[in-house]
C-alpha cells in the first residue's frame, strides 16, 4: 500500500515536469512525438531514415534514450542529425518527464519543427510515463508475434500511431499485418496504421506525409 | 531517497521469497530456468519446440507470464504441455517470487525434471528480479541489433546462457554472429552462446543437449 502511495506520488510529480514540456512544445509549435516499442524494433532505423528524407525540409531534433551506451544517438548523428541528445538512464527501464527537461536544456529548440524522443526499448514500463509528447508512436516488426497489441495493450491504448517495420521480410515467419491491425483495433479503435520497411524505404513515403501533415497542422 | 529505500526493501523481500524457491527446487532435484527477451524474440516458440522434441524424455513444469491474455500458456498446451500455469501480471513489467510461489501451489512438482518460466517480454525489468531460478537464459533474435548487450547489459550479465535464435534470417539484415558473440562477451565473459532457428530446428540439438546435460548433472 506505502509502495503504491509512493508510485502515485512519483507519477504524480512527472506529469506536472511533463505538463511543463507540453507548454513549451505548443508555444514553440514544435510537434513532439515519443517512439516506443521493444528494442529491436526499428526505432532508430526510422529516424535515421527520416533524417535522410526530411532532413532538409524540416527542422528535427532527437533524444535518443538507452539503458547504456549512447550507440543510438551516434547513429543519428551519422546519419545527418544536428541536433541529437542521448539520455543514458543506467539502468531505468524507461524515459521520465524530467530526464527531457535535461536533455532539452542541452538542445536548441529555436526553429524547431519536430521533436522526437527514442525511448528506451520497452513495451511496458514507459507507458506509464508521459513525457510531455504530443503524441506516442508504438513501432512494431514483422518478425515479433502479431498478439502483441493484445499482450501489451496499455502501450497500444495509449499511442496515436503504429508504425509496423521490416514488412521486407513478411512471410517469413507466422506474422499477419491483417492479424496485427485487427488486434491493435481491438485495444484502440482510433490507432492509425503505417506500414513499411526501414530497410528498403518500401512505404516509408505514408510516414513522411504523416509527418508533414501533423507538423503544418501544428504551425497553422 | 524514500522511493529507493522502499525499492530495497521490495527486492529484499522479493531475495526472501526466491530463496524459498530455490530451496525447493534443490530439495526435488529440479533444473529452474528463468527465460528472458524482448517481446518477440522467440521464447515461447522455442519452448514449443522443446516440448515437442524432448516432452517424452524430460518431464517439464511451465510458468508463462505475460502482462495481459494467457496466449502463450495455450500455444504451450497445444505444443504438449501438460503442466503449464500462467502467469498475468496485469500491468507489471516482469515476474516476481511471489507470483512464482503462487504458481507453483498450482503445479505438480512430483517427479518433475524440469521447470522453465517464461518472463514477461522485457529486458530491463526481469533483470533485478530473482525467481528463484538456477540460471537465467537470455533469448536474442537475429532481427534486433547485436548491439543489445552492450544496451542492456544488466540482463546479458545476469545470464548463463544466451541463445540467438532466428538464424534462418541472417543475411536479412545488419545483424552479424560474429559482433553479438564479440559484444556479450565484453559484458559477460562467463556466458554461453547456442544458435538456433525456432522455425527451421537448425542447430536446436545443442540447446536439448545443454538440458540434458544440465538435468542430469542436477540429478546426480
């Protein structure tokens, strides 16, 4: 009972740092968007892409989250990423409104278009953790099993987006994208699905668009 | 500073309770494996595989626990097992003694070889939480990066075994034998390695050999 009281209290006190970052997103008109899902799944594959892609046409900044090692955000600086910011969280299992409040002192939000917060790989734990995002975008590969929204069903209720990765190398496994879609709509009716390959740009395009459109809707 | 104090005082309770179950799996002669992943990696279909190849010879306990439905505890009736119990955590992010200890109040232990307990898809949480186990085994899949021992390196360090699965789909992607061996053995020199693919049977005679090897030894 004292642990939950305690729980409710740490809770508690990151949505009021969350609260903060949102108010600092909307004034700015940045778009922010927290990527989750399982390591492994494509999160930093998606960004390096999109840095490829987007690159010159909009303004991203990056805080990519790890447990140890800031490998991804290396990747994004690689891959074109000016703007890049790695949180180690040494050992914690997910991301918190604070750590962002950290990591965006250390970042230039001037002209900003898109801020993207890579979690740390984990389809629990950072559901619970609002980080000020606009909205959360859950990322799931065909090489993982098609129940997953339903064995992970809080991340799934509470993502606005998600993005099914590596349909390169559907077919070989059991993995259904219509068995997929139908139990992502099970646990949230208004989840949007992106389908594609970080791998060979296959459907990539419908994310670029999805991005562009939220990010005008966001300046207008 | 309170949060960490009660934190210390769950897990020390938790020690508590795991010994509990260590004692009683020594006292019956049973081998007690604590399989950990990501979602996806596979631990459930190897499990599968494991009950059908050696369900004559071993007679085996499963405990699979999943935050939401009981999906994996059937695939694993239908693969053959007979005593199987799952686990739904509803919400929490890894296994812990105390569910464990639950469980087993449901199972028969009589003249059981074996017992695997299949965690919460998770490679961060399940980490700190002693089952009770005699080894942890760590699954990785092919189609995440080879870098997650080095990302997360409590679960690679606590481990005695890892096996990488999916090695059907090498060459789909950058993932490289040669550079996961190399990066677990940097945070764990101590820690096996099996190759194997769930979905071909390639290389899974190793993996029904360490059992055997292992029970036996627990046997003698």
């Amino acid at each position: 009972m004292t642990i939950l009281k305690y729980e409710k209290k740490v809770l508690s006190e990151n949505d009021r740092l969350a609260a903060e970052v949102r108010r600092e997103m909307t004034d700015r008109g940045i778009l922010c968007l927290n990527l989750v899902s399982s390591p492994g799944s494509g999160k930093t594959s998606l960004l390096e892409r999109t840095l490829g892609a987007l690159g010159k046409e909009l303004r991203m900044g990056l805080i990519a989250g790890d447990v140890q090692t800031e490998n991804d955000a290396d990747r994004l600086r690689a891959a074109g990423g000016t703007m890049v910011r790695p949180i180690v969280t040494g050992g914690a299992c997910h991301l918190d409104a604070r750590m962002i409040i950290e990591a965006l002192k250390k970042l230039s939000l001037d002209g900003l278009d898109l801020l993207f917060i890579e979690n740390v790989g984990n389809l629990v734990c950072p559901s619970s953790y609002d980080l000020g995002e606009e909205m959360k975008v859950v990322l799931i590969s065909t090489t993982e099993g098609d129940d997953k929204p339903l064995k992970y069903p809080g991340m799934f209720r509470r993502s606005s987006l998600m993005v099914v990765n590596k349909i390169d190398l559907l077919g070989h496994s059991e993995f259904q994208l219509a068995r997929v879609k139908e139990n992502a709509r099970a646990i949230n009716g208004d989840l949007e699905t992106i389908e594609l390959s970080c791998r060979t740009g296959e459907g990539a395009r419908r994310w670029y668009d999805w991005l562009r459109q939220r990010v005008s809707h966001k300046r207008a």
